[in-house]
C-alpha cells in the first residue's frame, strides 16, 4: 500500500480546505489492487449555518479571514 495526503488551503489559513487522499496497493500475485483518490473537505455540521467549511470560516463580526499564522 502507497498512499498520499496532501493538504489544500486558500491563502493564508492555516486550517486546509480539503485534502487529497489517494491510495494504491498491490496485490500478492504482483496485480494492481486497491487505487482510488478523492478529495475530503474539511467540513463540520453546525445547527444554525448548516455545513461550514473550516478552511474559508471568516470572523462573522469583521469578515476577516480566520485561522491564520503560527501553528506553534
């Protein structure tokens, strides 16, 4: 099994928009097994707006991007 995850973010964030997966394998007769990629976005639920994207969230009170600079 080879598998990569890159992460994709929208300027500045430090929080991505979604991340690559993909994935491929080989079987033991040396056949190609397992592939597939696919994007997966970085979304929760919330009540009152519905699904929300944390890699574009912007401050409601100024609309200014959040999540930025260090992530130390």
């Amino acid at each position: 099994m080879h598998y990569t995850v890159i992460p994709r973010y929208s300027g500045p964030r430090t929080v991505p928009v979604f991340f690559e997966i993909a994935a491929t394998g080989t079987n033991p007769d040396a056949s190609t097994g397992l592939s597939f990629s696919q994007a997966v976005p970085t979304s929760v639920y919330s009540p009152r707006p519905g699904w929300k994207n944390l890699g574009t969230v912007r401050d409601s009170r100024n609309g200014k991007i959040m999540s930025t600079g260090a992530t130390r």
